[in-house]
C-alpha cells in the first residue's frame, strides 16, 4: 500500500474554499504525519475490512461471554479455560483497535469535558 498523503481532503466545509484535512499533522503530541507506525495506523483503519472484523469480533464476544458458566466461579472445566483465551484475544484485539483510533483522532487542546460531541 502506498502511504497516505496529508493533503487529502475529507470535505469542503459549510459553503469554505478551504478544505478540512482528515488528519492533524501530529497525534498524542509526538507521532508525526510520515510516522511510519501512524501510516500503518491509517492504513489499516481505512481498510474496507476492518470495521467488518471489528463487528465480527464484537458478534463473536457476545457468543463467548453467553458461553460462560457463572457457577464455574474457579474456572476449572476445560470449556471456562478455554472461553478465557478467547476473552483474551477479544480484549486484545479491542485494545489495539482502541489505540489505533485514537492515534488517528487525537484529542486537542483546549479540551472542553463538558461537550464531548
């Protein structure tokens, strides 16, 4: 894939000859632009397949977290520990699809608590 360019344009603003970027310049006040991980990143994210897993993923959490047994509270049958990878490797993979959205949408100062919109 070649890396993504930082002149794309999302859009035109309301009625604006100046074009809104999709990207800032720097994420969490150290990745640059040209960073080779934050490429990676955007890469990914705007992968076609990408939202598609996520939602297959959150399907499949469903499926497992409806699969454990709240009287198996030591998790000793081989099912628990085996739904228990399973949690894990979701956890793992929201995780890492966390940190990815957030490196590509930073938060930026001043930072209003109150409108979180």
């Amino acid at each position: 894939m070649e890396p993504v360019s930082l002149m794309v344009v999302w859009g035109f603003g309301d009625g604006e000859d100046e074009p809104e970027f999709r990207y800032q310049e720097y994420s969490i006040f150290c990745l640059h632009f040209d960073n080779c991980f934050r490429q990676l990143f955007i890469n990914l994210i705007e992968s076609p397949y990408f939202d598609a897993v996520s939602m297959i993923c959150i399907l499949m959490n469903c499926v497992t977290l409806s699969l454990f047994d709240p009287f198996d509270s030591d998790c000793l049958t081989e099912k628990c520990k085996t739904l228990a990878w399973f949690e894990f490797a979701f956890n793992l993979f929201f995780t890492l699809e966390c940190v990815c959205k957030v490196d590509l949408n930073p938060v930026t100062l001043p930072f209003n608590p109150i409108s979180l919109t």
